[in-house]
C-alpha cells in the first residue's frame, strides 16, 4: 500500500519556522473502521516514533486487500517537546511555556456538555437516541460532538485567537475525532517496563496487545488524550444504561507504554509492535500471517487498579546505591532501594535502606540516581492492595 501523506503546519514560530505534523493514511480496498495512532506526545518518550515507523514499513508492504477500514499514523506528533534538551537530555514532558503536562491539555466534550446543558446534555441525547440502533447512536453522537468541535475552529480567526495549546490539541483531535480506535504511545520518563492503560468496561480488548500488565481507569479528570476520547462514550453508555439500554460501543482508546524513557531499547519496541499488530487483526482490521498470534487465545493481561500503582520519593537527599531491576517482583518487607546520604553536621555519610511493606512489581525505576529529597525514586504495583 502506498499511504496518502499529508503534512500539517501547527505553530509559526517566532524565528520565522513553521513547525508541522505528518500523516499517513493507509486506506484498504473495504470500508471499517477507523485506527489512529500517535507517538511521542512526551518529548523523551521516543519508542513510540520506532515502532509507528516499523509499523508504517509493514503496512507499506501490504496489499490494500489485507486492511479493512483505515489506519491514520502520526509518529512525532509534538515537535515542540521533542526538540526540547538540558544538556544531553530531553524532557518535554511540560510546556515551558505554560507549565503544562502536554498530556492534560485535550478539549473534553462531556466536560464541554455538562457546561451547557442546554444545549448539550448527554443525558438529553440519550433519552432522545435510546432506541436507535448502535450504528445510528454512534453517527448521531459523533455528529453532536464534531458540531461543538468545530465551534473552536471558528475562533481561530477572531481578533482574540487562541493560546497555543487550544490551538495544538486541535490539530490532533481535528484528526481523531472520528476513529473507532486510538493508540497513543508513550514510554515512561525513567525506567520502565512495557504496559497499558485501559479504561473500563474494555478489559476484553486489553488482553490482544498481549502485554503482561496494565493499569485500569477509575479516577481521571479528562484532559488526558485518551480520555477526551473515551469519557464522553463512557459517559453516554451510562446514561443509556440509567434507560435499561445496556450498550458498550466497540469505541477504544488505549495509551500503551512502551519502555523507559530517552530509550530505544528493541526488546520494548518489539513487544509495542507485536501488541499492535495483534490488536489490530484481532479487531479485523490487518489480515496478516500468523496474526492474531496462538497465545492470543491464552493470553490475560493482569490488570491492577491505578490506585495499586504507589510512588516512592527519597526521604533524604542523595545518590541512589541501589535499585531493583524494573519488573522485579519484590517480597513484603525486602529492599525496594538503597541511598547513601550526605550531611553537612560533621557526621559520615549514612546508607538507607528502603523496604517494600507488601508485594509489589516494580513498574518503573529514576533513571537519575542523584535524588534531593522529595524525589521520585520508583513506581510498585502493590499486588496485595485492594
Ligand atoms: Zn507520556
């Protein structure tokens, strides 16, 4: 296939530069379902760009007759944190502009609706569709959304405009506002095992990117790119079920981390490629050799509650000794960690030791092992946790 390749300027700078995103578009010779996928939202967190590259190369490959539906890919889709550094490293995990988390920035609409009832309510457009058929609730509510969307399009070219991260999030949304799936890949900022995140009600879904651990959804406030997506879908299935019409639409929006972060690291990209490849014939959408996968059938990917995922800070300043291998899982009561601490009261230095007070899987490790206090150290999966 050869995809139809669309560049996008999304910010003139002041230097005079343009800065731009790029699409490729895979469309296959039967109409389905829309996939989006996006990498590198987080500066630093670039194996997302290898694996959409990987990916890109396959579909390239491929015969139009093997994708139903179509595959939108954006690798690089934030040059303005990509191209961030302090020295050797990148960040760009915030705006230094705004401050802000490139990923809690996306325009919510059922945040949108409960701001105008009257106009709006998801409520009002369940008891008005609640016997409509799947396909029908799904282009009626799309429609109501693309409508308040388009709105923000519109003033772009009022004498006010519009701060730079309205006018970013909706150049990525502009493109995704439609699709039945999106993946947005990111890495951790440390170190960091390969894993998801899933919202509820798709934990079925969750098990064909056949990675062993994931995060369920609970508590978010939205503005996160996969939940702008999701939560107003989320939202209306509750309310067509407070109307005893129970439905889960075949809608999905899936971050999937894929190892630590200023990392390439091939073993991560392999499993973030593999798992795509396989959620994507598991849905219909690739037909490709051997995919799904034979541990499809067997596979369970276990998934914890966000709340079971626990930080560790440095309780003093200092240099990080020690430190569990990511994916570790450690017993109730053994070493997570080990800093030695310096003073300034004429004492010798101190070794701490930090334990673990229940079992837990070692889901990320500071890739800086100098720590002032307060510190991030680590993330554990504390599996006993309820
Ligand atoms: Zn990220």
């Amino acid at each position: 296939m050869i995809p139809d390749i669309q560049t996008r300027p999304i910010a003139h700078l002041a230097s005079g530069d343009t800065l731009g995103i790029q699409l490729y578009r895979f469309v296959g010779d039967r109409p389905g379902k829309k996939v989006y996928l996006q990498s590198n939202l987080h500066g630093s967190e670039v194996s997302g760009n290898v694996v959409l590259q990987q990916l890109i190369a396959l579909l390239c490959d491929l015969d139009s007759s093997q994708l139903q539906g179509e595959i939108w890919i954006i690798p690089n889709c934030n040059p303005f944190s990509a191209n961030q550094r302090s020295h050797h490293f990148s960040s760009g995990r915030y705006n230094p502009y705004t401050g802000h988390d490139w990923n809690r920035i996306f325009w919510d609409y059922e945040k949108h609706a409960a701001a105008q009832p009257q106009t709006c309510s998801i409520a009002t457009f369940a008891k008005q569709h609640r016997d409509d058929s799947p396909e029908q609730l799904i282009q009626s509510f799309r429609q109501q959304i693309r409508r308040a969307f388009d709105a923000i399009a519109d003033t772009f070219q009022t004498p006010h405009g519009l701060p730079l991260e309205q006018r970013y999030r909706y150049h990525l949304q502009d493109l995704c506002l439609d699709a039945d799936y999106i993946i947005d890949c990111h890495s951790s900022s440390n170190l960091a095992i390969n894993y998801l995140y899933c919202f509820h009600d798709r934990q079925p879904s969750a098990d064909a990117f056949l990675l062993q651990y994931g995060l369920l959804m609970h508590d978010y406030d939205g503005n996160a790119f996969d939940e702008a997506f999701c939560k107003p879908w989320l939202a209306l299935e509750r309310e067509l079920a407070k109307l005893d019409r129970a439905i889960i639409f075949d809608i999905e929006a899936w971050t999937i981390e894929i190892g630590s972060g200023m990392d390439a690291d091939p073993d991560a990209i392999y499993r973030g490629l593999r798992g795509i490849k396989n959620y994507l014939a598991t849905k219909g959408i690739l037909d490709i050799p051997k995919f799904p996968l034979v541990q499809s059938l067997s596979h369970r990917t276990q998934l914890f509650e966000r709340s079971q995922l626990v930080n560790y800070y440095a309780p003093r300043g200092g240099t990080l000794s020690q430190r569990p291998l990511i994916g570790t899982i450690v017993p109730a009561g053994q070493q997570l960690y080990q800093l030695v601490s310096f003073n300034r009261n004429g004492n010798i230095p101190e070794t701490i030791e930090v334990c673990t007070p229940q079992r837990g899987i070692v889901f990320d490790v500071a890739r800086n092992c100098s720590l002032n206090e307060g510190e991030y150290v680590l993330g554990v999966v504390e599996c006993d946790r309820t």
